[in-house]
C-alpha cells in the first residue's frame, strides 16, 4: 500500500514538474510563439509528420538497445520511455534521456548498467560516424571525408573498448552485451534513418524560410547540428547547435539569418511536438487504468 501510494505521488509530482517547464519555457522564450503563429500551416503539418515517424525509429532504436544490453521490453513499454527519454533530453541538460532509460531499465527490468552503457555507447559510435558523413560527403573531397569518417569510427571503437574492458563497479553489475551481427547492423542502419529523418526536418524548416539549399547542403547542416549533441550543456542544447552550425558555416554553406530564422522555428515547434507526445503518454495511462478498473 505504501509502495503504491508513493508511486500515485510520484506521478502527480512528475506530471505537475513537467507540466510547469513547458510553461516556463513558453515565459522565457515567447519568440517561439510569434514564430509559430507566422510559419504556415502546412509547414507545421510535414513536420508533425516526420516527428512521429523519427518517434517511431527511435522507439525501435531503444528497443535494440535494449536487446543488445540483454532484455526485450514490450513495445508499449518502450513507446512510452522513448517518450518520456525525449521529454527528458529537451528539459535536461547533457542528453539526459540515456541516463533516464538506463535508471528505469535497471530498476524495473535488472538490466545491467555496464551493458547497457556500452549498447549506448555503441549507438552513439554509429551517430557520431553517421553525422561527420554527412557533414562533409556533399561538400568536401572524398578523400577529406574518408579521412574524418575513419577518425570518428576509430574514436568510437576505442572508447567502447576501454569501457568494456574497464573493471566495473559493483554498482554497474557485470553484465555482458549481446555479440550478434543482425542487431548491430539494424542498430548501424536505423541509426542511419534517423538521421535522414532528421535531414528531412531540417529541410523543410530551411526551405521554410527561403534558404534554397541542395541536399548535399541539407546533409552537411545536418551532420554540423548532430555533432551538437556531445556536449549539449542546455535544454536541448539551446545556443550549441547554434554555434555548432556557424562555426560550420564554410562547410555547409547556410547563411546566418537563416539558420537562426530556422532553429526558431524548430524549436518553436519542437516545444508543441513535445507537449503531444507527453498528452498521448498521458492519454495511454489513463486508458490502461481504465482497463484495470473494468476488470
């Protein structure tokens, strides 16, 4: 009874917290309001779409993740973290999704924190490969891209390896990760796919507000925003991607004004995707603990 009527609370507060940054956003930043009420609609429509479907990848990210660092999660389960992992990445600082879904795994499902350290760690490897691919195949010589790609996959390589071979700590557990080539490529091409997705997105914002970029310039921009995410120190990594972008401005070619006339509305949009997913996270507890109450 205790256990249940602190997880009711647990809820309440969880629900109340998040609730309050959304308006706490919307106070500190109502430029993204204007910019919103200004971007067409059927703009917002196409970018509503890919969202959902860059949900949809990153569900099943998750759940070979999850597979990789040794447990299978139902895939309403996973739904529903992959949502409330996004939530977390744009309200938290340093990506903080990975860190939510490991503490959740280990609590409910055991699964072990080296694993699932090292699956994550795996991913990130394929996204930081995939984004410096991007960043220079449409723009740069072959030869500069080669270079950079291999740099960035032997990077990689190396730190999983010295985290996999580190003693852990008897907090992480011992876990062993799952050595199988069908979830390592599927890991390796739907990390590709959300990036694609992402190139999407970008592209329809930037022809938004009449940047006419190319696709090699659509890839490049891509990859320059991407690689924003190791060290994204502030919600959604508010002002680095930003910088990101136009310190890569040689590379892919986008002009000032438009990038930030394109981050705004991102975000802007960003910010109303969000509170959807979190009202259809919401909308599926409340169906199954009407189911329950049926019985």
């Amino acid at each position: 009874m205790n256990r249940s009527r602190l997880k009711r609370i647990a809820v309440v507060v969880i629900l109340a917290l998040t609730i309050v940054l959304f308006i706490r956003f919307f106070k500190q930043h109502p430029q993204y309001v204007e910019e919103l009420r200004q971007t067409s609609p059927w703009v917002l429509v196409q970018l509503l779409i890919v969202n959902f479907m860059l949900l949809g990848v990153i569900t099943v990210l998750n759940q070979i993740i999850g597979q990789i660092a040794g447990k299978k999660i139902g895939t309403k389960e996973n739904f529903l973290l992959s949502i409330y992992s996004t939530l977390a990445n744009f309200f938290g600082p340093l990506q903080s999704g990975p860190g939510v879904r490991a503490a959740y795994l280990k609590t409910k499902h055991s699964i072990s924190l080296r694993a699932y350290t090292i699956a994550t760690l795996m991913y990130y490897g394929f996204f930081a490969t995939w984004a410096v691919l991007f960043m220079l195949i449409g723009t740069r010589p072959w030869w500069q891209t080669l270079l950079a790609v291999a740099a960035a996959g032997g990077f990689s390589y190396f730190v999983i390896q010295r985290v996999s071979t580190r003693k852990p700590k008897k907090s992480e557990g011992t876990g062993r990760i799952v050595t199988s080539k069908r979830l390592w490529s599927a890991l390796a091409a739907l990390t590709l796919v959300q990036l694609l997705f992402w190139t999407l997105r970008y592209y329809i914002e930037l022809r938004s507000v009449g940047a006419y970029v190319s696709l090699g310039q659509a890839l490049s921009y891509t990859g320059s925003a991407s690689l924003a995410l190791f060290v994204s120190i502030t919600p959604d990594g508010i002002g680095i991607r930003e910088a990101f972008l136009m310190a890569a401005q040689q590379i892919h070619g986008v002009s000032t004004p438009d990038i930030v006339s394109a981050n705004l509305i991102d975000r802007a949009f960003y910010i109303v995707y969000l509170g959807l997913i979190f009202l259809i996270a919401l909308a599926t507890h409340a169906s199954d603990r009407f189911g329950q109450r049926k019985k």
